[in-house]
C-alpha cells in the first residue's frame, strides 16, 4: 500500500494558498531544503461542503517577482467562472523535483503539476493524456516540438505552460571597434573571442565550468550530431567528438571567462562588462536591454561548421494532470482553460514578470514584447532551429554525458574514448528504462 501525503514529514516549506496569497518571497530563490519533505494538508484537497470539488495546483517557486500572485488570481478566475470549484495554488520552494516525485508516489498528491515529462511518469502511470483538450486547430497553434516533448508513444501528456530558449549575446560596440562581425561558425566563435580578450575582459563567457552545463548538447546539435533518437543513443560519433575537442582548444585559449560572481544563465557578467560575448537565455534580456540599451545584439549558437547549423535550445515548463486526482476530468477542464484557451493568461504569465516565449504560436506571435528585433529573432531561432531532449533521456544519461565532457576539459582525456563510454552507459541505462 502507498504511504499517504499525511504520513510524509512536515516542512514548512510548501506554501499553500487557498483564496488569498501568502507572501513567502523573501525565501532565497533557490533556498536548499530538506529533500523530498513536504507539507501535511499539501497534497489533494479534500471536497468543500455541498460537493464542491476542490483543485490541488503544485508550481515550483519562480524567481520572478509577482508569479505567486499570478498563479493565484488566475485560479480565482477559474473559480469566479465555474464556482463549484476551488483551485488551491502550492508554492514549492526548493527541490521541488524531489518533492514531487516522492509526493506523485503517494494517495495525495497534487491533482494538477508542473514539471517536464519522462517515461517514468508514463509507465508508472501517473499522469493522465490530454489528447482529448487538443482540437485539430489548437493543436495546429502548438509546435511539433512542444507537443513531442510532452508525448510518449503518439500520446501527449503535458501543455507547455511556457518556453525557454537560448541567446548568445554580445556588444556590438566593442566587435566594431574590432573590426568583427558576429561568428557563424565555431572556429569563427573562438577566434573572436581571442580577438576580443583584454587585460580588463574576457572575450566569451559560458559558464564558470567552461561550457560544460551550458553547451553539453547545444555543441554537438550544431555539429549535426543528436543524442536519443527512438530507442537509440546515437551521439557517439566523429561529430559530437570533434565538437567536445574544440571546446577544450576553446578552453584552452585563454579567451573564456571563468570564476564569474555569477553562472551563464545570469547576465552580469556581461552587464558588468567582465565578458564582450555571454551565452544565456531569453529570460535575460530585459535585464541586459535595461544596462546596455541598443548596444547589445544576439543570435543562436552559431554552426559547428559548414557542416553544421545554428541551433539553440527549447525549454520550459509544463503543466500535468495526476493519474490518481480523484478529479481528473475536472482537472483536465481546468489546465485546458488555463493553458490552452486563454491566450491574455499566457501572454501574462511569459512576459509580465519575466521574458519567456507563450508556447501557442499566435499567443507568441500577438505579443508586443516579443516584437521588438532581439527578442523577434531569438523566436525565429526557436522556431527553426530550436531542439530538446526527448522524455527517455534521464539524469543518469545525462551524468554519463557530463563526467565524460568534464574528463575531456578537466583531465585532458581522450574525446573520442570518453564519449564512447559514455554512450555504453547511456545505452545500457536506456535498456534498463525501457525494459
């Protein structure tokens, strides 16, 4: 018998908010917590008096100010609209994917989620597909991509709630006066980062580990390679290698950034003007237009090589419904509504309290803010050359992945030998999975 949410330790870092908001932001962003520790009463709701059906919505906590109260304004929207339903918001601070999967485990928990789909949570059968709240045309305004990440075996289990991309941002000023366009390929990237290092800067920032996080499969997707394709692990090959050893001649150059106050998904680096050219995300330009103001261009990872193409990375969040919630048509209703239907929700939930792109392409595409030419370009990348990992590939594939570029960078070791082992674990770990 599975244990109740009830039974599980109690921490008071699981926020419930049930009618009115709970002012919790002054937790640190990424506050550290006791792993898998969930709040007694957190879980599902039981029903209200007179049949009232009660709605349990985990989020984990965004760091962007002003998201707690949105979430909650629009589950009271819901309720004002149907109200013989509560929907009760749970802000999640700290790990909140082991808060999750230890409370998906349980009689009680959430009745609606959010997270990124993995094959796990579909053979263990713990969320619900939402084929059916897809119509021909909604499903037309959603990309390929979106509805493949969210789908195992043709069936769609997720609605992106929103999507997260990849810039390589850099001073147009400062490549000017160097006489630089911005590079097209990677040879072309490591040269003008040599071009533009100085005594007081670096020419290129990845990340404080040299790329390693920040370019794991972005380098080898723009060298042509993949990683999961159906029940294959096709990444160990020539390409993939010969990307993971130009990045260690990167890193060798002396032209990369490294010991920055702040990782690559942070922009100061490059408003602080420790970097001419920083990879991050999207979500950063509000950020690096309100320091840098027209001085500052962008574009995708540019191409491996004339073999190769631009690429970047496709993100984001999803919203589930529980395959246990003893409400799941209603739950269902309630994610269509807030996800699919209502376009003004989407629009204000990417870019009213940060910068993320509305996963319906004519939500993204009516927004004003993402007219402006950065962020209209970086979309067009998304839609072109955007890619993302499939569901089956899992943590332990990606550690595999990780230890063997970091041996390549770190140690010096072999690129091609360390890729390879890499690829026999991932192999055997993807038997395992799909046993």
């Amino acid at each position: 018998m599975r244990p109740s949410l009830s039974d599980l330790p109690c921490s008071a870092d699981a926020v419930p908010v049930e009618g009115q908001h709970v002012n919790r932001r002054g937790f640190l962003k990424f506050a550290l917590v006791s792993a898998g520790a969930v709040l007694t009463g957190c879980g599902r709701s039981p029903n209200g008096s007179g049949g009232r059906v009660t709605l349990t919505h985990w989020y984990h906590q965004y760091g962007e100010t002003g998201t707690q109260d949105a979430v909650v304004r629009y589950a009271q929207e819901y309720t004002k609209l149907h109200p013989d339903v509560d929907v009760q918001v749970v802000w999640v601070p700290g790990d909140y994917h082991t808060k999750l999967a230890t409370a998906l485990l349980t009689s009680g928990g959430p009745d609606i989620f959010e997270s990124q789909l993995s094959v796990p949570m579909v053979t263990a059968e713990q969320v619900v597909p939402l084929d059916d709240l897809f119509t021909p045309e909604t499903r037309r305004d959603f990309s390929e991509r979106d509805l493949a990440s969210n789908s195992v075996n043709g069936k769609i289990y997720g609605i992106k709630m929103l999507d997260d991309t990849g810039v390589l941002y850099y001073r147009k000023s400062l490549l000017d006066t160097a006489g630089l366009q911005p590079p097209t390929t990677m040879d072309g990237l490591i040269d003008a980062a040599k071009k533009l290092t100085s005594s007081t800067r670096k020419g290129l920032f990845l990340g404080n580990d040299g790329g390693i996080s920040a370019l794991l499969t972005i380098g080898p997707w723009s060298a042509g390679s993949d990683f999961l394709v159906g029940d294959k692990i096709v990444f160990d090959n020539p390409r993939t290698v010969a990307f993971y050893d130009k990045l260690r001649a990167l890193n060798d150059a002396g032209a990369l950034l490294i010991g920055a106050p702040t990782d690559w998904w942070d922009p100061s680096a490059l408003t602080q003007g420790l970097t001419v050219m920083q990879w991050g995300g999207l979500w950063a330009f509000p950020a690096i237009h309100k320091a840098l103001g027209d001085d500052v261009g962008g574009m995708g990872w540019p191409a491996f090589d004339e073999g190769g193409k631009p690429v970047t990375f496709l993100g984001g969040w999803s919203a589930m419904v529980n395959a246990q919630s003893r409400h799941i048509e209603e739950a269902k209703r309630y994610v269509k509504w807030l996800w699919i239907d209502n376009k003004k929700i989407q629009q204000d939930w990417c870019l009213s309290y940060g910068f993320h792109v509305p996963p319906r392409i004519s939500a993204a595409r009516s927004a004003a803010p993402l007219r402006a030419p950065l962020p209209a370009l970086a979309m067009k990348n998304l839609e072109v050359y955007g890619r993302f990992l499939p569901p089956a590939w899992n943590s332990a594939m990606n550690t595999a992945l990780t230890d063997a570029v970091t041996n390549i960078l770190k140690q010096g070791r072999p690129a091609a030998d360390e890729i390879h082992a890499a690829a026999k674990k991932c192999e055997r770990e993807l038997k395992r999975l799909l046993e």
